[in-house]
C-alpha cells in the first residue's frame, strides 16, 4: 500500500488506496512484458504473453471504470511488492543463457506476477463488496477470473511442453 | 531469484537457486509474523497467524531437509520480491488506527505472503517432479498444500467476520 497508508481511516480508504495499489502495479506489468514476451523461445509462451499483455490493457481500464464509479480520478501509488516481483522477473530474463532453462524460469516469474494480483483483486472486490459497491466488485471480479486463468494456462504450459524441454 | 540467477545454467540450478528464494523467504516470514499477531484484533485472526508460525516453522524444516536430499547446504538468496511483499504489510500494520479496518489489512496483507509462497512452491514442486527429485516434489507439494489451505482460511475469516467489522 505503500506511501499513503497512513491516510487510511476507514474501509472505503482502505479499498481506494487498494485500487492505487493495483493501477500502479498493473503499470509496471505493461512496462515488463514486452521484455518477457522478447525473451520467450516457446511459440506458446509468446502467445500466451502477448494474450496477457492484451489482458492487462483491460485490466487498467476496468480499474479506471472502477475508480470513475467511486467519483476519483485515477492514479497509481507506490507498491515495492510489485517492483520487487517485476525485479526478480528482470533478473532472472537477463540471466538465463540456456532458452528452454530461461523459458521455465519466465513462467515462475510470470505466474508471481499473476499471483499478487490474484491476492490483491480478491481482496479488493472482497471489500467493495461488503460496502455495497457492486458495480466496483463485478469489475474487479472480472479481474480476478482473468488472472486465475491466466495462471492455470501458465501451469499447464510448463507441464505439458516448457518443463520437459528444460529438463533435458 | 535475485543476485545468483547469473550461476543458471540447467533446470538443476533453477531448481536450487528457486529453493535458496523460498529459504530466505521463509526467514522473512518468520522475522515479519510475530508484528501481524501482535497487531491483529480478532481473536481468530491473531490464532491464524500463531498457526501460520507454527507452519511456517515446519515449512523451513521440510526445505532443508530437500536441500539434504539434493546434498546441498541450507542457504538463502536476496529475494527483493518477499522484501516488498513484507514491506507493505509492515507499513500497513504501522499505519492503520483503527483496529477493524487494520485488521482487513493484515488479511490481505498475509494472503499476499502466502500468494506469493503459493507461487513459487508450485513452480519449485513442478520443476523438482520435471527433474526425477520425487522426494523433493514431496516436501515441496507438502507446503505449497498448506499455503492454499490457509490462503483459504483467511478469505473466509475475512467475508464471515473482519470485513463486516471494518466496513461498519
């Protein structure tokens, strides 16, 4: 939640500074995949990147829809969780000589990716939920539905193909 | 996977530089837990987290001893992304005052701890399972069952209880 934490007196302020957290985390994640989706070897790999890049346009817009419902202006707010997961993401796409090995490890760093925003829009449209804003919680639902497949297609392509070739 | 992905040459290495991520990870929980106990209100919540210490305990314990199976010493490797993750849960923990609200937080705050080990032991017991290191694949499929099982629980106990509280 970063910075502004302090500011958080009540359950609405504690959804809004939420939604801050995600629309900079998702920021971060455009600005990261193309670098995953150049680094792939994997055609599936790829495509499932590039899928997701298209996903995560989406994703912002719902989140700008959504902060337009709450009559706030969209902005972003620090998030060293994201920074540090898009961080190791990095290190590792630049430290990987061997392509199988390397597209194994884009997947892991992919799916810690995937996986903080599964927790934060859980979370989130857990809250806008009980305070009675539906609209707000459908969107985030949305979200939320998106990423968890996102991360069983991730799963299933290391299973199926990315693994075994690493492995060898 | 931080400062040692460079050594990455095999799915081999991938897989003990994965286990050296989780192993300072681990550390971290166990150094970031006793501040959320102390911290939360409910007295379900405040056991949650005891649990989770415990569990987090036997999780360090199953990591080493897949470490010995791979005759490898226990050893950590800088993971910026558990030091981000923990980072927002402290500034949450220290910035709410209102014990309900804080709560909810320290909810969200744990599931992205546990989102974040759910994350990687998948990736981890995969790639062990990918290797032939079944015994490994074991221990890790151990913990990664306890991560989803109280990724679980704190959903629950935060729509049944904590966020009605702090959405009053």
């Amino acid at each position: 939640m970063g910075i502004f934490s302090k500011d958080i007196k009540s359950m609405d302020d504690l959804l809004r500074h939420g939604l801050q957290d995600v629309y900079y985390a998702e920021q971060q994640v455009l600005k990261a995949l193309p670098t995953l989706i150049d680094k792939a070897t994997a055609r599936e790999l790829t495509a499932a990147f590039k899928g997701h890049l298209g996903e995560t346009e989406q994703q912002v817009a719902r989140l700008e829809q959504a902060f337009d419902l709450l009559n706030e202006k969209p902005k972003g707010t620090a998030c060293p969780a994201i920074d540090g997961i898009i961080r190791e993401a990095r290190d590792v796409a630049g430290d990987i000589a061997d392509k199988y090995v390397l597209d194994a490890a884009l997947i892991a760093a992919a799916q810690a990716v995937v996986h903080y925003q599964i927790t934060r829009y859980g979370s989130l449209a857990a809250w806008a939920e009980e305070l009675g804003q539906d609209a707000v919680a459908t969107l985030l639902e949305s979200t939320l539905k998106e990423e968890e497949k996102a991360d069983r297609q991730l799963s299933a392509l290391a299973k199926r193909k990315v693994n075994a070739r690493a492995a060898r």
